[in-house]
C-alpha cells in the first residue's frame, strides 16, 4: 500500500478570505484608520479634565487660603469652572476651524492640480509609492489603479493624509473640551464646599492626587507611553499648583483681616 506524498508548500491551497488562520500561524487584522482618531479624541478628553481639574482645585484652594466663607468658595469655584470651560470652547473652536480650513484648502488645491495637470500628477503618485519601497513597475500600477478609481482619495491619502469625507469637526472639538473641562472642574469644586473649614483642604488636596493620578494613567496608555513618568508630572504640577495658590491666598487673607 502506497504512503500519501507530504503536501508540499508550492502546493497547498491559498487561504480564502474568512478562512481561519492555521495553528501556530497569526491571523492578520486589517487597520483601522480611524483607530488614530478615537485615541486622539481620548487624549484631548483626558487632557481636558486634567485642566479642569487643576485649575479649578488651584483657584478654589486659594481662596479657601484667605477665607473659610463657604459662599465666597462656591462662587469662585463656579466662575472659574464656566469661564475655564467657555476658554477651552472657544480655543479648540478657533484651532480647529483653522485645520479643518486649511484641509478644505489643500482638497481643492489637488482637485485643481488634478483637473490641470493630470500626467504629472500620476507622476508625482508614482513617485510617493517608490518612496514607500514599492519597484518602479508595482509603484505605477498601483498609483494606476487608485487613480481610475478616485484619483482625488488616493492623492490625499498618500500626500496628505487627508480623508474627504472626515475633516475635523470644530464644534465636536469644543464641545469635548467643554464637556471633559467641566467634568474635571466639579470634583476639587464640590470636594472643598462639602467638608468643613478643618477638613475641606486636605480632603480636596486628596481627591485632587487621585483624579490627576488616573488621569495620568488614562493619558499615558492612549498614548503608549511610560505610566510612571506621566503620572508623576501631572499630580507633581497640579499639587504645586494648589500649593502656591492656597499659600499666596493664606497670605492674601492675613493681610486684608
């Protein structure tokens, strides 16, 4: 009885599309583009509240440093809170809508130059394509191909890193960094009027370390970066940030009884 032949490589089927990997080989997922997007959006969310946070807890620590007024603390708190997110708005509102114009220009700049001049832009595809290790004769077919198909989308994307169909939204911008903002300015604000004058500043300094704490962490691993070095700046500035401001209100507050 004849033994069956070992299949030999050159001879064993190509995987289909949805077929499962074999043991021992690694299934490759495909890339999400809008994976960069989602961790962006993570970290100016992260980075907002850590602003809140900080501001918030340095402007109500000082004046908790010159008066024990509950009402005085609360309205500070509330002003600095409204006015801080208002200022994050209108900051992200105004640097986004100068990205997202000048992503408008540069779309309507490559429809013009392809429009124009046709040839030399397939020639410059080509030449982006041989620039990312593709030979000359695969360079050319594939800038071929993604031109009959959307010459505009594949200049962009190569070029530019532009996607048409998703410029950055100004207003989702502000209104992010206002939400993230406000969400970190009301913990040290609520910690500081919910305990008395002998606890409140202790209790807050405490909730304060925590929070930066987490939002360290939070920032540090969107970014694929150190923890240990991201936590210890942020609770580092925003400790010293209380720390100076109670101190100049202590100061502040001796000097006008």
């Amino acid at each position: 009885m004849s033994t069956p032949s070992p299949t030999r490589a050159e001879d064993a089927p190509e995987p289909r599309p949805g077929d499962s990997p074999e043991p021992g080989q690694h299934a490759h997922e495909p890339h999400d583009d809008s994976v960069s997007g989602r961790l962006n959006a993570l970290r100016a969310a992260v980075l907002g509240a850590n602003d809140g946070i900080v501001s918030v807890a340095g402007l109500v620590m000082g004046v908790a440093g010159a008066t024990t007024d509950r009402n005085t603390i609360f309205v500070a708190g509330i002003a600095g809170l409204v006015a801080g997110a208002l200022s994050m708005a209108v900051g992200e509102y105004v640097s986004v809508s100068t990205q997202r114009d000048t992503e408008k220009a540069l779309v309507a700049k490559e429809t013009r130059e392809l429009r124009e001049e046709p040839e030399e832009e397939l020639a410059e595809l080509i030449d982006l394509y041989r620039q990312k290790g593709l030979d000359d004769d695969l360079a050319r077919e594939v800038a071929v191909q993604l031109t009959a198909k959307d010459a505009l989308r594949a200049h962009l994307d190569v070029e530019l890193g532009i996607d048409p169909d998703d410029l950055t939204s100004p207003w989702q911008a502000a209104l992010a960094s206002m939400v993230s903002f406000t969400v970190g300015a009301l913990l040290p604000l609520l910690t500081i009027l919910v305990f008395g004058p002998s606890l409140r500043a202790v209790v807050t300094v405490v909730a304060v370390t925590l929070a930066l704490g987490l939002t360290g962490l939070l920032s540090a691993r969107a970014g694929d970066a150190p923890v240990r070095p991201a936590v210890t700046r942020v609770v580092g500035g925003g400790l010293l940030a209380m720390a100076v401001t109670y101190a100049i209100g202590s100061v502040i507050g001796t000097g006008m009884a």
